[in-house]
C-alpha cells in the first residue's frame, strides 16, 4: 500500500507547489479571497482526516504523517482566517467521522483507505492539472 500513499504525497506536493499563493492576494488585514478550488481542498481536508485516524487505527506506524501533510496545505493555501477555519473543520470532520465508527481496523476499513487514497489522488491530479501555472 505505500505505493499508493507515495502517489498521494508526491501529488500533494505538486499541487500544492504549483498553486498560486493565496495568502499574498489579500490586502495586509483582509481575509484570504476564496480560490475557485476551495471545494476541492476543503474535500482533500477531510480525506486527509480521514486517512490519519484510519491509518493509525490500521496500524501503518505513520505517526503524523497525514497531518503534517494537511498542516503543509493549511500552510500554502489558508494561514489564518475562514479559509483556515473551514479547511481544518473538515480535517476534523475526516477524522472524527472514523474515530466514532472504528476503534479497530477491519476490511471495512481497509476499503476505506484505498478508497480515500484513491480519491485524495484524484483530488490532487485535478486541482494541479485546472489551477497550476
């Protein structure tokens, strides 16, 4: 499975690199503009809480790597304000959703994480491929 979580990452990375800097367009003391992707970052948000609580509870020993990542995307995309705020609900929203349902990794659970790695792949391909310079 690690093929699929390098895939995700390097994707991430690409995204995220490629992006113009949100945080630079707002004027000193005015929230960050919304980005016609907002949508697309506020879903990988929660698939990225998604896959830190069920990663751990399957016992991939990847300690914060999934939220290092979302840290990484809160830091290019939403440093402070609402755009924060709503990218790290659905973070949490990922994660809690998981964490009331398993306590214990099953093939459910299994499915799932391919499923999400799957999904935030395609999330991140598709944002780089729409918004990248």
């Amino acid at each position: 499975m690690s093929r699929p979580i390098t895939l995700v990452l390097t994707l991430l990375c690409l995204a995220l690199s490629g992006l113009p800097a949100r945080a630079q367009s707002a004027a000193p003391g005015q929230e960050t503009p919304a980005a016609p992707y907002d949508a697309d970052l506020q879903r990988l948000a929660e698939v990225l809480g998604s896959l830190q609580y069920l990663r751990t509870v399957c016992g991939a020993n990847e300690g914060q790597k999934w939220r290092s990542e979302m840290q990484a995307l809160i830091d290019a995309e939403a440093p402070s304000g609402e755009r924060r705020r709503q990218i790290v609900a659905r973070y949490n929203r990922g994660y809690r959703g998981f964490e009331q349902t398993y306590r214990t990794c099953t093939p459910a659970a299994d499915l799932a994480i391919r499923r999400y790695l799957e999904e935030g792949a395609r999330i991140a391909r598709e944002i780089t491929a729409r918004y990248a310079n």
